[in-house]
C-alpha cells in the first residue's frame, strides 16, 4: 500500500510518500531556518505562518514526484505530537481534510515513534527486529529506550535539563556562530579544525552510573572558558581557539553519550534480554563524530549497530509515513474527526491519540 506522511512538529514543513516496504516515491521538504535566524529560535506564530505557507506544496510536491493523485493513498500519517500545538495542527487539518475529501485511512503518529522507527524503513535495516535499544537524541530529547514492539516502550534514562541538539544549538550560538543552517551542523563543521582535547571539560555525572543526562553543566562549563579566555570578543576573532571550544565540547558531549549508552547496554545484559541492536535516531544523529563513535562502542561490545541515513536523522515526511505504515500493519488506525494535537505525549505508554495519557 501507499502512503503520505505529513509533518510540521517543528520548523521543518515536510511530506512524503512511500511504499509499505519503505521505498521512498516522493519527498519535499520545507525548512525555516532562515526564520529561525532572524527571530533566533522558533517563535510559535511565525513557524505556524510559515507551515501554513509551505504545507499545500510539500504535500502536492511529494505526490506529484510520487506521480499520484490524493485519491491514490491508501492512509495518512500525520504528527499529532509532542511539538508546538499551533504548528502541528497545520499538518493535521491538511491531512484530515484530504482524508475526508478521499475516504482515506488516517493515522495519527508520535514524532518521536517516527524518529525512532525510521531506521526500520531503510532497506539495509531488514534486520533490526523487537526489542531493540534506542538513542533518541533530537532537539528536544535525550533519551535511552527500550522499544519492545510498535507502540511499547520503555524510558530507561532521560536528560535532567537539556536535550542534546538543544545544548549544540545553545553552545553555537555563545560561540557567535551562524545557526541558519541549524546550530547542530555549524558546531560541528567548526568542531572538525578544532583539537577535541584542548579544553578538558568535565563529563558529565561521570560518577552517576544510570541512564540519564544533563548538558547544562557542559554549557556553562563553555561559557566560563569563553570569559576566562578573555570574552565574546576576544575569543571569537581567534578562529582555531573557537575550533578548539567547539571541538572539546563535542568530545565531551560524545563521552557522555558513549557512557551512558555502555551502562544502558549492561542494563539489558544485566536484565538477561538478549537484545544486542542498538538503534540511534533523531536529528543529532546526522553528527558523523556521534555516529562513529557509538558505532565503535557497538563494535568494542558486541553489538549490532543501526543509524538511519542523515537525510532521515532530522524531521521528514518519510519517517511519519514509515510510522503510520508500521502502526497500519498492526492494525492500528485513528478516527481522524474528532482529535486533537498534543503538546506532551511521551514515548512511555504511548498506545493510540484517542486513549488518555497514562497517569
Ligand atoms: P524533537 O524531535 O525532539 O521534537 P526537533 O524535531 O526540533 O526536536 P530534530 O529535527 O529531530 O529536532 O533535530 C534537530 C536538532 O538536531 C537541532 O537541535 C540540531 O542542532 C541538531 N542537529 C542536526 N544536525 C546535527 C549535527 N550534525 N550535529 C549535532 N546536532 C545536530
Ligand atoms: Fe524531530
């Protein structure tokens, strides 16, 4: 079967069209980063100006790549949550009214489940069975999960403060950068001139030994050297001591990581699961240093290794579509009239939009 997936969670207005075996038939993207630049961060109104601007033509783009018409899909997959209420609702009201206009099935979807299960999409991936571990590191999350099927997971650690991409976009900016191309990639392009040992900045919780993460202490940390090196000014007109800044809070970031992936890895041991897959997903996943090194830890313990490719890693039409294909194939489906988006909805008790939140 075919089918649209419609998303417009964030600042990326995205659509795309797929086969239920995740052959990719079309895609279009929009993404604001210019508006994110201007306005430094996403001020809700404008990213749902903006969604309203681009949501017909990524969804007429991606079925006209497709070469299909509306009356051609078998579902839609739209994110209903978490994300921004008046940015989501954009993608929703599109979808439902194409679902209405052609009697098409719906399917409201959990960005971070698509996050999570696009890696399943990709052809190379045919063997990343249930259960699995996942890293979900994304804009707005930091998390260790344990996914047991479609729909069941289980939150093993989670971030105290930040989330990860929130603390690159953070870090870039005291570092004066250029974050229109996002603030994830700009760090990371500067991080690569830079000496990852220069700063030795302290790991976080090193001596905390669960699965959770804080990347506060790490941008303060930053902060305090940029002072003592001799301020903003200063520091920003020597271009390899800012290499250095933002190559040592990489690796510290990454050590993070690799220690909290190492300990959730013994957890699954420990709880005698069997499950040796670790999955790595949302939009910090497109970091080629991040990728390497959990893939080596992967390696050093045993484990298999799965990272979907960096143009699925952040937001995109794909991964929803893929989400409401893998929920369609349970024979999960919504009644898309009378729903609504939802600001918080955790991966934890996830089940269906219709049911409440768990307590
Ligand atoms: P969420 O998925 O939690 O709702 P989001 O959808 O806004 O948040 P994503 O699109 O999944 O987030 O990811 C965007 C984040 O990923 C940004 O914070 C961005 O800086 C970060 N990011 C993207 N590419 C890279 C990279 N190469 N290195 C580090 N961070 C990156
Ligand atoms: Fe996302």
């Amino acid at each position: 079967f075919v089918v649209l997936g419609v998303e417009s969670s964030c600042d990326d207005t995205a659509a795309a069209v797929i086969n239920s075996d995740g052959t990719i038939l079309g895609e279009c993207r929009v993404s604001q980063d210019q508006l994110t630049e201007e306005w430094g961060g996403v001020v809700p109104h404008v990213a749902r100006d903006a969604h309203a601007d681009a949501i017909q033509h990524v969804i007429e783009s991606s079925l006209r790549d497709a070469s299909m018409l509306p009356s051609d899909l078998d579902a839609i997959g739209v994110t209903m949550g978490p994300g921004l209420e008046v940015c989501l609702r954009v993608g929703y009201r599109a979808a439902r009214a194409l679902a209405l206009k052609h009697d098409t099935e719906f399917v409201a979807i959990n960005h971070l489940e698509a996050h999570v299960l696009v890696s399943r999409a990709t052809k190379t991936a045919e063997n990343i069975q249930f259960p699995f571990l996942t890293l979900l590191v994304s804009g707005g999350h930091c998390q260790l999960l344990m996914a047991y099927d479609v729909a069941q997971y289980e939150v093993l650690g989670g971030t105290l403060d930040d989330a990860l991409g929130e603390a690159y976009d953070k870090t870039a900016r005291l570092l004066g950068l250029q974050v229109g191309g996002g603030g994830g990639p700009a760090l990371e392009k500067l991080a690569r001139k830079g000496n990852p040992k220069a700063i030795p900045f302290p790991v976080p919780m090193h001596r905390r030994p669960d699965c959770n993460f804080s990347f506060a202490g790490l941008k303060t940390s930053v902060r305090v050297a940029i002072d003592k090196l001799g301020g903003d000014e200063q520091v920003q007109t020597d271009q390899s001591l800012m290499a250095d800044i933002a190559a040592s809070f990489q690796e510290t970031a990454v050590r993070h990581l690799e220690q909290r992936v190492t300990r959730a890895m013994q957890l699954c041991d420990d709880r005698g699961t069997g499950v040796n897959t670790l999955v790595v997903s949302g939009g910090v996943a497109a970091n080629a240093v991040i990728r390497t090194r959990l893939e080596s830890v992967c390696a050093t313990q045993g484990w298999s290794c799965s990272i979907p490719p960096m143009n699925l890693c952040t937001d995109n039409g794909v991964m929803v579509a893929w989400a409401a294909v893998e929920r369609l194939r349970r024979g999960i489906a919504d009644d898309h009239t009378n729903l609504d988006v939802r600001a918080r909805w955790p991966l934890a008790g996830l089940g269906q939009l219709s049911e409440p939140l768990p307590e």
